[in-house]
C-alpha cells in the first residue's frame, strides 16, 4: 500500500514540476537574452507574492519527487528497507524542503536566512 501512494505521489509531483520546470526555462532565456544581472533579477523577484508561491511549490515538488526516487536508489543499492529506508528518505525531503525554500526565500524576501 505504502508502495501505491509513494508512486502516485511521484506521478503527481512529476505533473507539477512539468509546467514549473517549462516556467523556470522561460525565465531563465528571457533574463539571459535580455542581459539582466543578478541585481536586476533581484529587483524584479523581491517582494512578489507571485514568484514566492511559483518556487515554493517548485521547491516542495522537487523535494518530494527527488526523495521518492533516491529511495527506490538507496533500497536497491544498500537494501534498506522499513523505518531505516523511511526516516532517511523523510530526512533527505525535509533537508531538500529547507535548502530550497531558504533560496527562495532569499529571491523574493531577501537576506539569507527566513
């Protein structure tokens, strides 16, 4: 059952991350092409609700997609299975969660920290 709703959960964030991953591309042509520095990017990602939403939710799905996948890795690799493979999966999501939310918060809030 735990098996089931993992795949699912994968599925599902994969779909997420598709257009997030399309979005991202976009902007990242459109900043290159037009030049803008780090400081101009800044300017226009501080203090956008739109931009905090748009990669925290590309944040939460990477993280959860990316530690279903290393699970599926690290049971094959190292054969751990039960609450070992479990806890070690939810650290490497919740450590992946707190890395990626601490950069967006430094693209749209600004400082380093939350």
């Amino acid at each position: 059952m735990l098996d089931t709703r993992l795949y699912l959960l994968q599925r599902i964030s994969a779909a997420i991350m598709v257009p997030l991953v399309l979005g991202h591309i976009a902007v990242m042509i459109y900043a290159v092409q037009d030049g803008l520095s780090a400081t101009e990017i800044l300017g226009r990602t501080q203090g956008s609700l739109f931009w905090a939403m748009f990669y925290g939710l590309f944040v939460l799905a990477v993280s959860v997609h990316a530690a279903i996948g290393l699970r599926v890795i690290v049971a094959e690799t190292f054969g751990l299975h039960g609450k070992i493979l479990t806890l070690l999966t939810a650290g490497i999501s919740i450590g992946l969660l707190m890395i990626g939310l601490r950069a967006v918060w430094a693209l749209t809030i600004g400082g380093s920290t939350p």
